[in-house]
C-alpha cells in the first residue's frame, strides 16, 4: 500500500517518519506529473514545493492553522495532503477539481485565488482578526520569489513589522518566476542564497559536535544560537529585518527534516512576524522540467517520455501575431518600447526581447508599476506597448485612469487573454475587461477578430494619439477566408461582413465568428442576418450606427465578455439616448465568476456558442423567448 494511500488529512502526514516523508514525497511528484501530463497544469512550481508543503503540514495543524498561498498554482501537494486524492485526476476538468486554491473545495483552502502578492495582505487580516476575536492559531503566507517582486508584500510587511505576531512567512526562493527573476531583489536573494553553503556546513559542524560525550549538544546549540544571531543581524536579511520581520535562512527546501525544524522555531517567535527563508529548486524531480522550469511553469498535455505536447498545434496564437507585429512596427519607430510584468514568453514577447534587448522591459508582477512607467515613457516621447493578461491588467485600473488617460499619453495595452480562457477558471477569465475599459475618456478599445486583424491593429495603434488598448482572448483564431486584408483594419470603423434585412448582429473578437456562422445558420431557417465586426468598441462606428437606426431592424450584440457595463450595454444606452425605434438583445457572459474547462464548454454555458446564439435571435424575432436572468 503506497503512503499517498493513508493519507486522509494533515494528521495522517503527522504520523510519519521522515524516512517515510521521503518515500510520500517520491509517491506525490509521480501523482503530479502523470496528472497534468494529462490534464495540463502548473508542473514546474509543484514540483518544487512538495517537501516544503509536506513539512507545512506537519508543524502547523490546518485547517486551525492558516496556510495561504500566494498565487496558489502550486497548491497540488496541498490538495493531495488534504483529502482531495480521490478528485485529483479531474484537475482543471469542467466540473471538476480547480487547479488554484478553491472554497468549495475544502475547508483547508482559505481564498479562492491566482493572482500574485496577495497572501501576506490577506495573512496579515487574518492574524489581526485573530487576535482582536481571542482566538489562538497561527498564519503562515507561502510566498515565492517571483511575488516578492509584487508590491503588495511590501505595504503588507511594512504593516506587519510594526510588531504582528504569530505570522510566518515562508519565502520559497526558486530564482525564478515564470521566467528567470529580475530586479534588485533577485540579486538581494542570490548574496543571501549563497550562504547557504554556509547552512550546510554548520549542520556537519552541529553533527560533528554531537558526537562529544555530555557536552556536545549543548555546545552546538549555543554555537548555533550565536551564530545565528550574527549571521541574521549583521548581513543576512538585513532588509526584512528593517522591516520588522525576524529573518531566519537560508534553508534545504527539499528537506522535510530541516523543514519541520524550523517551522517548529519559527512558532516560538510569538512578538513580531517571521520570514524563512527557504530554497527550492523549481521542477524538481522531473529532468526535462529542472532543465527548462519556465518551458514547464504552465503546460498543456504533454508526453512524460520527452515533454512534448500530446496535442501540437501549429496554429498561431494571438499573442504570438501580437507579439510578431510589434517586432515589425519595432524595426520601423524606434520610440517603440515593451514592457511585461513576468510574462514575456505567455505574451508573446520573445521575439522582441531577443531582437530589442534595449527596448525591452520586464519589471516583475508589477502591473500597476508598468502602467504609470509606460506613462513616463509615453510622456517623454517614447510609443510603449504593456502586453498582459487581461485578467492582471484589472490590478492597474487606477493607473489607467489616472496616470494614462487622464494625461492623454499614447500608452498602448495590449490586453491577452481577455474574454474566457479555459481551464484556469474564474480567477484568470478577462471578461470583465471590456467592461471596465469601456468608460474611461480619452481610450481607444479595440477589439480584432482574428489573428490577422491583431496585426493589423497593432499597425493602427501607433497611429492613435492617445491611450489605447487592444483587447484579444488567449487562443489564436485563424483569418477567415475572404475577410483577411490587414490594411482593412481601421480605428472607428466597423464592417459588415454579411448582409441580411430581417435583423443585424454586431459582434467583437472571437464572437464576430460565432455571429456568423449563426448567420448561416438562420439563413437556413429562412431568416436574413447582417453580421457586423465592430472591432473598433471606442470611438464606434457613428455611420453604421445611424444607418442601422434607420433600418429599424433588431439588433443583437454579442460579446465574450460581461454583459453589464460592456459593449452591448453601450449600445443599449445609445439606443435610449438617441431614441432608436428598435429592441436590442444582448448575448454575453453572465454576472457570475465563471468555472473552469475548456473554452467550448464554457461558452456553451454562457449560451455564447453559435447554434445557442441561431436560437437566441430565432426566438426573438418570433416574440417566443423568456426573459433571461443575466444575474444568476
Ligand atoms: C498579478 C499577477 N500577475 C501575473 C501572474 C502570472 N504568474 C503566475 S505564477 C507567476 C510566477 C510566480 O513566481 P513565484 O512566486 O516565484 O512562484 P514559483 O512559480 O516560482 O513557485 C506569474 C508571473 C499572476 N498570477 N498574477
């Protein structure tokens, strides 16, 4: 019977040796790989904490404890210990187990999260909402390397070093966030780092010491204490320490032993907040992933034997035609610029990285830091492009208001990811971008079709003086045959790519495609649709608008995104502006957090598919459909 087997809960792991420890943590990494080699996942980060993760559960007791993770990609050892085996293998499945920290899910996961930074904040609420209830438990935050470039963690522990308590943060230093680490702090940690050979002496000195009859032990843990006091108040962690924190590490985070250690030590510090340090190797166990952790930091299926993916695809993503047309208009304007906050590779920045070295910035997860850079940069003459995840961008929103628009300043934001992406679930959907860019005065929205459109669009932002954001959702969607001009695209502008009496359907983004194909569908039943792409969201297409109003006909707008304070709303309030004498219909996704699964699945649960959008517009049109609650 394996080890993975008994475990039901945190109690169970507290019953093993270490050597058994060393077994369980064998049996996990194996779980681990042959699931998301089937599902896809997050590899690379899991595979680095599972030690660190079976000593959290046995020196702390969760769920009385607090344990939260940052980000919470690396959370699978976490899910496994705490009586979720049996759901494992539907990991990120439609309806089946979130691949992030989930509620729902058990009572050991504190916040529904996947966004960065966040956990010493929420961590801090904890401990103080402890403290002022009487209650006695204590608040770990797992935070990796990567975040601690985030600068949230920074107003978080210069709260909490003003003398919090029974707060432990565990810093999991793996050198690298997505891609390698960058910034001051990187290099901080690499001088802290290095003493950890120094950590491995002292363990043979402490041991060797343990050998002298009577004294021995006593001798070493003095030593010990010394040392440790000199080491952490004279050079290392001198920053944390600055900020309140008392500073223990550098450690093995691939020992459970010395793991279990020092957190038993750190539950002794009782006056002021904890940071330990702790060392991991991201892929660890896995060759290919130790080799190319950022290859396996998110994968898709892939073959265990070689790493490749059980699905190649040699389609282009729309951050791959985003990022390739940003190299071209790089080569013509030398005042363009790009910026990521840690995501180069997933926003298709590469190839510019690689040709502009020069003109290429990643600052971190620091999005709100990008957004008022890119306004300095755009204020003393630069053209900078933010490529993101729209889903990251909301943390910015401030920054967009009032360091970008309110200046006017010829920002551009190219916003990936936005609408519904899949199987990282509620915490990574965009489609509240639309909703949330759509007010602001002074922005350029602008929302492509298909990857030949996002060239071309990318081409017409250097033009636009003033801010702009170009909105496009993860997958690439190939141009459709007969629409695949990229000087077409023009800003303010819509074109109608089918005509049709009996009513119109305006679409944006992968919906213009569902639009027409539900087109053809209800030419079949007899019914006439005009489809029309209106990639341009602000300014609109003030001409088309007005002949449409003179029409009369119906209108139906479609959009992968919120339905409240999006596109479709917009028009609505136009319509009652203007006094249109027309009913409008809006299709989008409803106000809810929306699940995880594939792409398809979830769209098919927003009625967003095109066969759901035919039927929606038949129904109308013959006066038999219900009225639809949008807020469920
Ligand atoms: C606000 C925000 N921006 C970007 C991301 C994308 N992201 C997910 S994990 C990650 C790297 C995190 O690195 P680290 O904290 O060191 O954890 P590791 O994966 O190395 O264990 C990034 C950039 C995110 N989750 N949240």
């Amino acid at each position: 019977m394996s080890y993975l087997s008994r475990i039901n809960g945190p109690d169970d792991v507290k019953q093993l040796t270490t050597e058994e420890c060393g077994a369980l943590a064998k049996e996990l990494r194996q779980t681990i790989i042959d699931t998301v080699s089937r599902q896809g996942g997050h590899l690379a980060s899991n595979l680095g904490n599972v030690e660190l993760t079976i000593a959290l559960h046995r020196a702390f007791s969760s769920p009385k404890d607090k344990i939260i993770f940052d980000v919470g990609h690396q959370t699978y050892t976490h899910k496994l210990l705490t009586g979720r085996q049996a759901q494992f293998d539907t990991l990120r499945s439609y309806h089946g187990m979130s691949g992030f920290p989930c509620r729902q899910e058990s009572e050991h996961d504190l916040f529904d999260t996947g966004h960065s930074s966040t956990a010493i904040s929420m961590a801090l609420g904890m401990a103080r909402a402890r403290d002022l209830q009487g209650e006695d438990y204590y608040v770990v935050a797992v935070v990796g390397d990567g975040a601690l470039t985030g600068g949230m963690c920074y107003e978080a522990m210069n709260d909490a070093g003003s003398g919090q308590g029974k707060l432990i943060v565990i810093l999991n230093d793996n050198e690298m966030s997505i891609s390698k680490n960058v910034g001051a702090l990187s290099t901080y940690f690499k001088h802290l780092r290095a003493s950890a050979s120094w950590y491995g002496n002292k363990k043979r000195i402490r041991r060797d010491l343990e050998r002298i009859p009577l004294i021995g032990s006593a001798l070493a843990h003095l030593i010990e204490q010394a040392k440790n006091m000199v080491k952490s108040v004279v050079t290392e962690g001198a920053m944390f320490e600055a900020l309140g924190f008392r500073y223990l590490g550098p450690f093995d985070g691939h020992s459970v032993e010395e793991m279990t250690h020092v957190f038993e030590e750190a539950k002794q510090v009782t006056d002021m907040p904890v940071l330990i340090h702790v060392i991991t190797r991201k892929g660890n166990g896995y060759d290919l992933a130790e080799r190319q952790p950022e290859k396996f930091h998110g994968v898709a299926p892939f073959r265990v034997e070689n790493g490749l993916k059980r699905n190649q695809s040699s389609k282009e993503s729309a951050a791959q035609a985003a990022g390739k047309a940003l190299v071209a208009l790089g080569a013509e304007d030398r005042r363009v610029v790009a910026i990521t906050a840690a995501m180069t590779g997933g926003t298709g920045l590469g190839e510019f990285a690689e040709f502009y070295p020069e003109r290429f910035f990643d600052v971190g997860i620091a999005e709100q830091h990008a957004v008022s850079m890119a306004a300095g940069m755009a204020r003393a003459g630069l053209r900078p492009y933010f490529a993101v995840y729209a889903t990251f961008l909301q943390r910015a929103y401030d920054q967009i208001v009032h360091d970008v628009c309110l200046q006017n300043l010829p920002v551009c934001i190219l916003a990936d990811h936005a609408g519904l992406v899949g199987d990282d679930g509620k915490t990574h959907h965009g489609v509240l971008c639309v909703p949330m860019l759509m007010s602001i005065p002074n922005l350029t929205l602008l929302a492509p079709r298909d990857v030949q459109q996002i060239r071309g669009a990318v081409r017409a932002s250097l033009g636009v003086d003033g801010p702009c954001v170009l909105v496009y959702p993860k997958d690439g969607i190939e141009p459709y045959a007969g629409f695949d001009d990229p000087q077409a695209f023009k800003v303010g502008v819509w074109q109608s790519l089918q005509q049709g009496g009996d009513c119109a359907l305006l679409a944006y983004g992968r919906m213009t495609k569902h639009a027409l194909e539900a087109a053809s569908m209800l030419k079949a039943q007899g019914i006439d649709a005009e489809v029309i792409d209106c990639s341009s969201l602000r300014p609109m297409d003030e001409a088309c608008l007005a002949r449409l109003f003179v029409s009369r006909k119906k209108l139906f707008v479609i959009e992968e995104g919120e339905l409240i304070g999006g596109f479709g709303a917009e028009i609505s309030r136009i319509c009652v502006e203007r006094g249109a004498q027309q009913p409008v219909c809006l299709m989008g996704t409803p106000n809810r957090f929306i699940t995880h699964g594939s792409v398809g699945q979830l769209l098919e649960e927003c009625g967003l598919s095109p066969a759901q959008i035919a039927d929606r517009v038949k129904r109308t049109l013959a006066g038999t459909v219900e009225t639809e609650n949008t807020n469920g």
